[in-house]
C-alpha cells in the first residue's frame, strides 16, 4: 500500500494504545508529524499549529468524564478551522451518527475494526 505525502496530523482519542498504535502505523512509511492528544480540550489548546488532518474519537469522555465528546470539539474546531481535514474515528455503527459528524464538519466517518488503520491511511 503506498502512502500519500507528510501531513500535519492530530490524533485524538481517549485510547493510549490505540493512539500510538496509529501513529506507529500511520509514519511506517512516511513521515508524518503527528501530535497526540488525549481530551479534545487539549487539541483545542494547539489550533494555532494547523494540522492538516484530525483523526477525532467520537466518545472523549471515558477517562475525563467533563470532557467534551468529539462531535463538540469537531463543530468548535471546524469553525476556527475550515480548511483542515476531519476523519471521524468510532465504535458507534449508527447510520445517524455518522450522518451527523458529517453534517458538522467530518469528511470521513471511520468504524473502530481491524480495517480502521488501513482506511484512514489511504484518506490521509
């Protein structure tokens, strides 16, 4: 599978090991710099870096439980930042949740499976 050029990218999901698993996959073969955030509150705090993609759970608030979910911090991104790229990560396999990122901003909505990795590198 070939990779596209080296982007800005934001990870955001509440998931240590998920994180790092997709950095790790995402810079096999090239390399993109990626920061790794584990609240949407914190994303927020580097929107001045402007990355190109935001990889963004759905569900942030299982560690944080004051966290904003993902779909409040893509609208609050999304305004501040229309030209970045959003791909909506999820466990959710709701038509009318994917429906709903998409109407607030995500280009993609990417179902948590063992194909994930390999479909948000082919987007990226």
């Amino acid at each position: 599978m070939e990779f596209a050029t080296p982007k800005k990218i934001f990870i955001v999901d509440d998931d240590e090991m998920l994180t790092e698993a997709l950095s790790d996959f995402l810079t096999r073969k090239v390399a993109h710099t990626i920061r790794i955030f584990h609240t949407g509150e914190e994303c927020m705090q580097h929107i001045s870096e402007k990355p190109d993609v935001v990889i963004l759970d759905y569900y942030l608030n299982s560690v944080h439980k004051d966290a904003a979910n993902g779909l409040e911090i893509l609208e609050a991104f999304h305004n501040h930042m229309p030209g970045t790229r959003f791909i909506m990560l999820s466990s959710q396999e709701s038509y009318g949740t994917a429906a709903q990122t998409i109407q607030k901003g995500a280009e993609y909505y990417i179902i948590k499976d063992e194909d994930a990795f390999r479909k948000i590198a082919e987007l990226i």
